[in-house]
C-alpha cells in the first residue's frame, strides 16, 4: 500500500500513537496489520489514511466520522481544495486568533462545518456508559473533576439528555485505548475507552475539546526531528503536520502535553520515530499522566478565542 508522504504545506493532518497509548496503559503493543488501512487520495495528491471499526472511520486514535458521512466529506473536502485556490474565497476567511493544535477546518476533512467545532461556551455535555464497571466510571470521573478544576474555558457539564453531547462508550478494538472525535460534532458523539489512566482520558478529552497531537504543530519541526525511516508501512500519514493560514499553534511547543506521541509511535524497528531537538530526552515525550499546565492553557486560550468563520 502506498503511504502518504510528508510534505509540509499539506493540510492533512493525522495522529497519535496507537502504540503510545498502549504502552501508557499497559497493553502488549500489538501492531495493525498494514493491509487493513486504507488510502482516500483527493485531487491534488493529497492522501488521507485510516480504518474502518464498527461503522466509524478513524485515523489512528481519531474518529473522523462515520462510513454514511465519508462520501460527503471527501466531497467536502474536494470543494475546500477548489476554494482554497480562489483568492477570492482566501481573502474572506478569517483566520483564528491565538494558537492551538486545534483549529483547523481548512486542514483536513477532519472538520465538515468548521465553525461549529468549537462547543458552545466552552460547555462540553456528556454521559456515561452503564457498561462501564464502577471503578471504571470513577476513573473517568477523577479525570473530569481534575480538568473542570484546572481549565477554566471548558467545563465538562453531566447532561445524559442532552441531544449534543459526548458519550464515553466503551471501547471494541483489543489493539486499542481509545478514540474520539475533535472538537464539535453535534449530535451524540462518541468518546471511547478501554484504558481508564488519567492521562489517557484526559488525552481522548483533549480531542473532543478540539486538541489535535502536539507534534502535528506547523512549528513542530524546531522541536522534534521525524526519523520516516523507522515509521511502519502505511503509518507516515499520522505523522503529518497541519499548517496553512486557518492554523494556529497555541502558545509554545510542548513537549510534556498530554497531546504528544512517545518517541517510538508507530515504530517499525524499535528505534525511535520522534527524535527531540534541543537536547530534550527521548522519555520527555509522551507522557499520560494529565493534562500538562500548556495543556490547559491552550484549552482555555482556543475557547477564549472566539468563534471563527472559514470561507
Ligand atoms: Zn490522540
């Protein structure tokens, strides 16, 4: 299968580390076959990779949408890659104010409506699953009482019924921790996990809020080099930045966000994939212990932002 290669302007973006995640919750990193990832190539050669699990496409730990919505999407995305080359249609976006590793319709189909994707005043509605175990669900309930007292932009809101809203379900794939959306979806849109560590919820929290990976800043490459030869087939794709003038980094490169992949995500050969510059350690990467203070202030810079109107 071919895999997409890097290219800075590209405006696809990918993800994390499945294996990251695994490792932080202690599952064997078991690794997915390369055949069962496919490849959306647009028009102008760009390429976009990921799975299908119970009726969802995902891109690593990312659910993208679901298999009805994907035809609309890449149609979508198909008529953003045709504005994109309207100058006309440059001018009238308004790009967003601050940083984040978050906003980033023009980026990827990942966003279909761009300028809901933020939850409205910073109120994120959910429920939980009754097939989580009581410890389970005190797990999850630790990781949102540790986030609605650090962040002040964004509070998760207990509202079973609420028609938009974020469900934690339980997770299906053995091979993996969890998935989530980014940001807004509308409707119920799932939040799933199977790993119940702090850092881990808070991670997959993290996307639902907006949060993309860290190392998929426009600036990442300042920060951490990308070893591409010890990526595994049909994995580089996750390795992609998101940059363009709908994209902001929020605040300084992070390298202790919960956001960001180990060193070795998605590695081939056991050596290293992201290889920190500025004499930074390989083990400072990756952590999924918590939210991380840039996390946090990131979150509440991209919620204090405002909305932002693309095309
Ligand atoms: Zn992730």
């Amino acid at each position: 299968m071919k895999t997409s290669k890097m290219n800075p302007g590209k405006l696809l973006i990918a993800t994390l580390t499945l294996s990251l995640v695994l490792a932080s919750c202690g599952k064997p990193a078991v690794q997915e076959k390369a055949e069962d990832i496919k490849t959306q190539t647009f028009s102008n050669g760009e390429t976009f990779n990921y799975r299908v699990l119970d009726g969802l496409i995902i891109s690593d730990d990312i659910i993208v949408g679901t298999e009805q919505e994907f035809s609309g999407m890449v149609s979508k995305y198909e008529e953003i890659l045709v504005a994109r080359q309207d100058p006309e249609a440059q001018n009238n976006k308004v790009s967003p104010q601050g940083v984040g590793i978050i906003k980033n319709c023009d980026i990827t189909f990942f966003f279909t409506t761009c300028q809901d994707s933020r939850w409205k005043d910073g109120k994120i509605y959910y429920s939980v699953d009754n097939t989580f175990t009581q410890t389970e669900k005190q797990s999850i309930a630790v990781a949102l009482a540790d986030w609605n007292m650090r962040v002040t932009g964004v509070k998760w809101i207990y509202q079973p019924a609420a028609a938009n809203r974020v469900a934690f379900t339980r997770e299906t794939d053995p091979n993996a921790c969890g998935h989530s959306s980014i940001g807004y979806k509308g409707g119920v849109q799932q939040l799933r996990l199977q790993c119940f560590s702090q850092g881990v919820v808070q991670h997959e929290m993290g996307h639902a809020a907006g949060l993309f990976h860290e190392q998929s800043r426009c600036d990442r490459d300042n920060y951490v080099t990308i070893q591409w030869a010890n990526i595994k087939s049909g994995y580089s794709g996750n390795f992609n930045k998101a940059c363009g003038n709908t994209v902001s980094d929020y605040g300084a490169y992070n390298y202790n966000s919960v956001m960001h992949y180990g060193a070795y995500g998605f590695s081939s050969n056991g050596k290293p994939t992201i290889v920190p510059k500025n004499g930074v350690a390989l083990s400072a990467i990756g952590q999924r212990v918590a939210l991380d203070a840039g996390d946090v202030s990131a979150l509440n810079k991209m919620y204090a932002a405002g909305t932002v109107k693309y095309f």
